[in-house]
C-alpha cells in the first residue's frame, strides 16, 4: 500500500473534449505518468485517470461540459463520487481488482476525495495583460456577471447580500505554478479570470468587464462553477487558461485556437512533474 503522504490527487476540469485531449497528452508526455484509464461516473460523465508513482500519483481529467451551471454540476458529482466510493484514492484500484470486489464491499467514505481541483482550458485574453498563446494562472476565479444592474450599476451577488463571487487563490499554489511556467519558459500571467455566461463579443464590454474587473487578464464560462463545487469539499482550486483570442469584438480570423491548446499541452507537461508531485497532502 502506499503511504497517504505520496497521494497526489488531482482533479481536472475542461469544458470540452478538445480542451481535455490537450491537457491528458500534456500528461502523457510526463515519464512519470501512464495513462489515460477511462473510468465511469454516474451520469454518462468519463474521467480520463492518468497515475505514477507506483499509484502516489492519480491525475483525473473530466469533461465538465460548457458554463458555469453544467460544469459545477459535473464537478460536483466527480467528487461526490470520488467521495462516497473512493474512486479519487488508491482504495478504488484495491476496491475493483481486490477482495472488496468479490465481496460487495465498498470503500470508506473520503471527505477530501481529491488535494486540488483545476479549471482548465482555452479563453479569451484582455489585453495587453494576457497575449494570444500565453496562459494565464488565476490570482482570483471571479463570477463576472453574476449580480443585478441597478440606476447606479452593476452590483456583484455578495454585494446583494446572497453568496458570494469570488474565490480566491492561495498564494503558495499560483507561485508554484507561476515557477513550473517561468522555468519551462512559457509566457504567463498571474491574475484574476473572470466567468460570464456570456462570451464578450463588443469593445464597449470588454472596457466594462475591465473596469469592473480591475487587472482581470482573462475570461472564460467554467472557472467559478468548478471552484464553487470544489468550496463544497474545502478543496483548493485554481485555474489556468492559454490564451486563444483577445476579449472584444468576435474577429474569427484573428483566433488562435490550435496554439492556445499546444500552449495548455506543454502547461500540464510541465505541471505533471512539478506542482502536481510537490502538492501538500490532503
């Protein structure tokens, strides 16, 4: 068996196939690692689990589906999951080759079913801050148009008094990830991305977004849904997002969409074998 203390689980979250094929061979490339193994989850959901380590280390890569409401959902019931069967733990591998599944048995419930939870994929970029091909790593996972306009403006949900629209990160977590990218020499940012339901498609706003959003360097659908599941289980999240487009006018010429995703290949290539291993225990 192998001590807790070499455990590194990881749950990672895309909102599309496209997005998920780049990050699992992303790892794939790691020595470390094999895989993917799918492994169903209730719903028609599919983890692609990627281990090493002898099993110290268990990647689970997740297509979450598109915005804030499905991914949450699908998040929430990958831990769930992982939670109520041990699927996220080396006591599923015990559970489906052992005695336990020749008797019926099930695992223990685990609270803390993964050590971190990611949002990752391709967004848009406001700019200057966030370059197209460069990759963003979340300071903040910021809900930026969940509230209500009002005579005066835009009032965030907290500010209504009902929940809450941001999650913040901690510091030690984006430093790590900031150091895996600096010294594989890949051109990132560290700061606040926001969630809308609705993709930015003007200038006017884009400027709003960014006035409302001071140092914002990036928007997506997903970020906020994920990390609200993850809060349910007191898990850390993060997210990183390489940068396909720039937030504004929608110029499809002007996309980038096939070096955004080598950008996040190369990003969990490099994340496999650095913060994902150094992650403290849950």
């Amino acid at each position: 068996m192998v001590p807790d203390h070499r455990i590194h689980r990881i749950l990672i979250v895309t909102a599309v196939a496209a997005e998920a094929d780049s990050v699992s061979a992303g790892l794939a490339l790691s020595p470390g690692l094999g895989g993917p193994e799918p492994l169903p989850l209730p719903g028609g959901l599919v983890l692609r689990r990627h281990t090493g380590g002898t099993g110290a280390v268990r990647i689970d890569v997740l297509v979450g589906g598109v915005g804030p409401a499905a991914v949450a959902a699908s998040t929430g019931t990958a831990l769930a999951y992982a939670s109520l069967t041990g699927t996220g733990s080396d006591t599923d591998t015990r559970a489906r080759t052992g005695p336990a599944s020749r008797t019926g048995c099930h695992p223990a419930p685990d609270a803390r079913p993964y050590d971190l939870v990611v949002s990752a994929g391709i967004a848009g970029g406001f700019q200057p801050l966030a370059p197209l091909g460069s990759v963003v790593v979340s300071s903040a996972l910021v809900a930026a148009d969940l509230g209500a306009e009002t005579p005066d403006g835009y009032l965030a949900v907290d500010e209504l008094g009902f929940g809450r629209s941001v999650h913040p990160v901690p510091d030690a977590l984006t430093g790590r990830v900031a150091a895996a990218l600096d010294a594989g020499g890949t051109p990132y940012a560290v700061a606040p991305v926001l969630t809308v339901s609705t993709v930015t498609g003007t200038a006017a706003r884009a400027a709003a977004l960014a006035e409302r959003h001071p140092g914002a360097a990036a928007e997506a659908m997903e970020g906020f849904g994920v990390a609200e599941a993850a809060a349910a289980y007191g898990l850390p999240v993060v997210e990183i997002r390489a940068v396909s487009n720039a937030v504004g006018p929608r110029d499809r010429a002007a996309w980038r969409i096939g070096e955004a995703l080598t950008a996040l290949r190369h990003t969990f290539e490099l994340l496999s074998s650095t913060v994902f291993v150094e992650l403290e225990p849950s």
